[in-house]
C-alpha cells in the first residue's frame, strides 16, 4: 500500500486496487469476489473455501466483509424438508459502480473542504517571499 496518495495517483491502479482503496478490502475479500465473479451461478460459502483452499471460518469472514460493502449479495434457499442455506453471488457491476462514484464524489467534496480550510487558515501567516529585481 502507498504510503501517501501522491504515491498511490502515480501507481497505475487496477480494479482490484480501486475495490481496495475505496472499500478496505483484504487480498483474501478479492480472491472470494473474484471467484464469484467468475462463477456461472451463486455459490454457499463451503464452494467458496474450496476454491480458494481456506476454512469455512476463513471464507465466511471475507464473504461478510464483501457483503458489509455492497459488493455481494446473498439469497436464502429452503429445503422442502424444512432448513435453510444462503448463497453469494456478486451485486450488479452498474450499481457497485455507481456507489463507487458517490463514495469518490464524497471524498473528492471533503477533500476540497480541507484544502479551503487550509488555504483559509495560512494565507494570512505566510510573508510573501521578496522577489530580487
């Protein structure tokens, strides 16, 4: 991770770099979105710790996070004998995309907020520099 976000503009960033930067995902959130990415349909959470070779534990943990952010979605299946299982599939790209935009607009507005607060807070206590004629 750069260490500052003059670094991190200079980096040419990837997707996965963008999920991460805006939603503070780990390597293992974007190894379990991207096997549902690339999945032909919903998978339970045992499909995923399979593909991904890790726990159930392990897997539900990342699957909660991409789930927190939005950019997973789980449906409830029910047994005809009574009983449940959930499944995870990956949200709409044009709505994780347009939230991706907002969080961005968001930061981009608060940013400038301090910028104007800094400019207001220093402008009157830096001593212009002499220019030599």
């Amino acid at each position: 991770m750069p260490d500052s976000m003059a670094e991190m503009l200079r980096q040419d960033m990837q997707c996965e770099g963008l999920l991460e930067c805006l939603h503070g995902l780990k390597d293992l959130d974007r190894e379990c979105f991207q096997v549902l990415a690339e999945s032909d349909g919903a998978l339970t959470v045992d499909e995923i710790a399979d593909r991904i070779e890790r726990e159930r534990s392990t897997a539900y943990r990342s699957i909660q996070r991409l789930l927190d952010t939005g950019l997973v979605q789980k449906e409830q299946i029910n047994y005809d004998q009574g009983g449940y299982y959930h499944v995870y599939y990956p949200a709409d790209p044009d709505a994780v995309a347009d939230d991706m935009q907002r969080l961005l607009n968001d930061w981009y507005a608060q940013i400038g907020t301090l910028i104007q607060e800094f400019r207001t807070k220093y402008e009157d206590t830096a001593d212009p520099v002499p220019v030599d004629d």
